[in-house]
C-alpha cells in the first residue's frame, strides 16, 4: 500500500473501517443489528479522530519553522527533506539512513516496499557504502524507486528466504546480510517466520531494523502531530517471542539481550534497532 500524509492502515489493503469490519465479522457472535451498531461506532469513532489529527497537524504546521536542518551531506538533505512529509516512518528517515550508513554495508535487504519511503533511504545508503540492495515486496513495487543497482522481488518473503543464498550465488551477491529492515504484514506469525528463516542469513556483525514495533489507533510523531493507524502488537510480540523477554514498547528503551544490542523509538509507530554484539574472545 503506496504511503500518504496520513496511512490509513499501515502495512495492509484497505481502510480502518474495512479492517474492523473484516475483524468483527470474523470474531463477533453478534446480531445483525448489534454489529452494525458496533461498526457506525467505529466509524464515526475513526472520522472524529482524523478530524482531530488534520487539527492538530494543522496548528502545529503553523509555528513550524521553515527554515529545516541543513546538512553538508546532499543525500541526507534529500531525507530530511523527505522526512517532512508525514508518514507513519517519516521520523525514522533520518535514523534508518545514520544507523545503516554507520555500518557501512555490503548487502541490504528490505521485507516490505509499499511507498517507497524506506527505499529512499537505502539506495542512497547503498550509493554511498557501494552496497547491494534488494527489495522483497508480495505486491509489485518494481516502479517505486528507479535506482540501477536495485534489485526487486515479487515474492512472498518467507518462501524466497529458502532460496535467497541460491539467489544471491547466482547474481555473484554478498552470501550474508548486512542490514535486515522488515516492514510487511506487521502480524505475529508471519512476522515469527520472517525472524526464522532470515535470521540465519544474516553476517555476524548484523544490524536489523523492525519497523511499526508500537503500533497504535492514533500514534503521535516528535513534532507532536498526530497520525492514524491501528492497534496491534504482532511485531513486537513476535520480537519478544524470539528474545523471551517482555518489552513496554510505549516508551523508548535500551537492552541488551542474547547478544544482541537493541534501541527501540516509541513514537511514529515505532522503530526497534536489532544489532548483534560481537564480544572479543576474553569477554570484555
């Protein structure tokens, strides 16, 4: 699903009220009468809140200077520039271009295309560390970003995690990964999957990006404008499936858990930074 100034469903077809509706028929042991009720109330729940948002994005629109950071680096201009346009990841731009260009990468993989937002920042992250960079997307997004070097999948990436090393031997790419950004179903599952098969393929010095980790009916961004999404909790359920510890993704946090370094960023939907620690054979 392409990205707007406001997403109405991050990461899914479809509206709000189309998602309620789909999960109250599906779940709901109620009439008729009741389930339509319960629906005109979500409804006129979700016009409330993005007449709300618009409001509040409005008035903060006007005391926001115009005058936006600058900085020597025409790539990272080009992002923040981007970053001003509001999206469910548009806080995250800069991060995402920092914490990646940081490690300077051989071989990038993103799980989820939809807009192109993320895309933005890894072909530039690529130009610059002379990396390669691939895209696995369920839907067609080969048109998103027109990068020569970019290479994109139509595939579910579950499957083609099972024959991405065959893959990259044949195309003479890095066989580990580098940089792992996941950005799909945002469902427990799937995502539970994603975890097992493309955590094995990935370099011991990893670094894995997981994006809408705070999922929330209205979320707000740093700049205190407001955004609508829904309320759902499968990626960072399957995150602490997979660390076996319980994680408050409302507020920012650090830890460090089986080797793993993890910074996670609260607002925007929520960004959680996965990077494997590599200690030195005595420990320190």
């Amino acid at each position: 699903m392409p990205h707007s100034r406001e997403l109405p469903l991050c990461g899914m077809s479809g509206t709000n009220d189309s998602f309620v509706r789909a999960t109250a028929e599906a779940s709901w042991s109620a009439t008729p009468k009741e389930q339509r009720a319960y629906l005109s109330l979500q409804s006129l729940f979700s016009k409330i809140a993005r007449f709300c948002a618009r409001l509040q994005n409005a008035l903060i629109d006007l005391t926001r200077s115009s005058h936006p950071i600058q900085s020597s680096s025409p790539e990272l201009n080009e992002i923040l520039c981007r970053a001003r346009i509001r999206t469910d990841v548009s806080d995250h731009l800069p991060t995402l271009f920092a914490e990646s260009l940081s490690f300077q990468p051989r071989l990038i993989v993103e799980l989820g295309v939809r807009g192109g937002e993320s895309t933005f920042v890894f072909e530039r992250v690529a130009r610059l560390s002379s990396a390669r960079y691939v895209s696995v997307d369920i839907e067609d997004s080969s048109q998103v970003r027109q990068h020569q070097p970019w290479l994109f999948v139509q595939r579910d990436d579950v499957e083609f995690a099972k024959e991405f090393p065959a893959w990259c031997r044949q195309r003479e790419l890095p066989d580990e990964i580098d940089i792992l950004f996941i950005d799909t179903s945002h469902f427990f599952e799937h995502t539970v999957q994603e975890i097992e098969h493309w955590f094995p393929l990935l370099a011991p010095c990893a670094k894995v990006i997981v994006h809408d980790t705070n999922q929330r009916r209205i979320y707000f961004r740093k700049d205190g404008s407001m955004g609508i999404g829904w309320t759902n909790r499968g990626v960072i359920a399957a995150l602490e499936k997979y660390f076996n510890r319980r994680f408050n993704e409302k507020e920012d946090f650090v830890d460090l858990v089986n080797g793993w370094s993890i910074r996670h960023y609260a607002n925007c939907s929520g960004l959680t930074i996965l990077t494997r620690v590599v200690f030195k054979s005595d420990g320190r």
